[in-house]
C-alpha cells in the first residue's frame, strides 16, 4: 500500500483570496491547449489571433456544460429541490459528458460565425482536449476526491474522508488514460490528412472506452450506485459516446471513398 500524499488543495493563498491546484491544473491544460492549437492554426485557416477566440468560447463550453451535465445527469433531484444550486459554482460539481456537449454546442457556434466547417473544426479541437482531461484528474487527486474502489494492489491508498480501507487511484488512472494516452492517440493519428469526422470519432471512441474500462476500478457515486447492469452512471454515458464515434468513423471513411470515387 502506498501512502496518499495529502497536498493541501490550496496552491495560493493572499488573504481572502485563495488559488485551488484544481483550478490551475484545468488553466495548465488551457495554456498548453492554446499553445499547441497556434501551431496547427494554419490547418484550419485560423489565425493565431482566432485560436485565443476559440479558446474561450471552449472554455465557456467546459465551464457551463460541465456544471449542467453535472446537475441534470447527477444530481437532478438537488435542482428540482433548489434550483439556485445551479448556479452555486463554487460548491463543486462538474461532468465530462456535460462539458463534452457544451464543447461541442461551442465549436459549432464558433465554426458558424467564422464561416468553418464545423466537422473539420471538431477534427482539429479534438486532439488538445486529453490535456485539460487529464490535468483534470491530477486536480481531482489533490483534492483527494472521485477515489476508486477498495482494492488489495501494492499501489492502492487511504484516501481521507473515503474510511480505513486502501482504494484504487483512480483519478491517476484516468490521468494516464484519458490525458496521456488519449493525447498521444490523437496527435499521432491527426498528423496526417484523415477523413473529416475520422479524428472525432477516434476522441469519442477512445474517451467512451478508456471512461468505461476505469470505471470498474471507480467507486460509484454514493448516492446512485450501480445502475442499470451493475454499470455506473459514467459507464452508461461513455456507451453512447463509443457507439457514435465508431458511426462517425465510418462515415468518414465511406465519404471519403465515395469521393474518390467521384
């Protein structure tokens, strides 16, 4: 068993202000997102200066869907009862499936007004997303949170607040899965010419998997457990997520065929 390293989640304090690690793991992955995206601007026909604009408008996407996915797919009934809870950012809760949506719904709204494709731009988004994912999930186990299940492997921990049993690290877990290797996908692959939606629809397949596989070392959300199938309620909602990105994989590859036969 390894001991947790208890990191105090405040990385900055001045006063009243107080600056969270998991704040700044997600701004990390923002600036390391922008950074790359300028470099591939010319792919899309952006400019440098447009890359800072598609970045907001993603950051907004995370921010807002996060927060709603996270409300309508957790904890519904907590809305029902007080609704001005939604707005209460600062008590925590945030869903990936939630942000995924906002992400998409901003990219759209960002390819409208700048005349893109709004596939090609997806295409071209998907690859920096694993970076704030993955940062993501550091944030989460400094804040010693989205623990796993009980576990007996060597590398298993006591997690504060989750009782005297050792737990998978699960969040590190996902850090590698859904940050580094994702990443790492999604570079390779889109560094050459693919079909348009191909580079999407390996983000959804590979995110969906690698969500689904994780979750069975994840401790459930204790107020809803396992649901349908034993599954967890992330499990159910990467199923979707796989099942589109492999339609939209072939897809792209049927277009492109049916072009070149054109």
């Amino acid at each position: 068993m390894l001991t947790y390293p208890a990191i105090d989640p405040v990385a900055i304090s001045l006063g009243p202000i107080q600056v969270h690690w998991y704040g700044l793991t997600y701004l990390v992955g923002f600036m390391l997102a922008w950074w790359l995206a300028r470099q591939r601007a010319h792919r899309i026909g952006l400019t440098k200066e447009q890359i800072g604009d598609l970045l907001f408008y993603t950051a907004l996407g995370v921010i807002l869907g996060g927060r709603f996915g996270y409300a309508l797919f957790y904890h519904f009934d907590r809305v029902l009862a007080d609704p001005l809870w939604l707005l209460r950012v600062w008590e925590g809760g945030m869903a990936f499936h939630g942000g995924f949506i906002g992400v998409a719904l901003a990219v759209w709204l960002f390819a409208r007004k700048h005349k893109i494709n709004w596939v090609a731009l997806g295409d071209f988004v998907a690859p920096f997303t694993p970076l704030g994912l993955g940062l993501g999930r550091i944030g989460n186990f400094i804040n010693g949170e989205l623990w796993g299940r009980t576990a007996d492997v060597p590398w298993a921990m006591v997690f504060p607040g989750a009782g005297p049993d050792p737990r998978h690290p699960s969040q590190l877990y996902q850090f590698a899965l859904e940050g580094l290797v994702l990443f790492a996908l999604l570079w390779w692959f889109s560094k050459q010419p693919r079909p348009a939606g191909s580079v999407s629809g390996l983000f959804l397949i590979g995110y969906g998997l690698f969500r689904f596989m994780v979750e069975f070392t994840r401790e459930p959300d204790a107020h809803l457990g396992l649901l349908l199938g034993g599954l967890s309620m992330g499990q159910l909602l990467s199923l979707p997520m796989i099942l589109a990105g492999v339609l939209l994989m072939v897809f792209a590859y049927r277009n492109q065929k049916t072009a070149k036969k054109s």
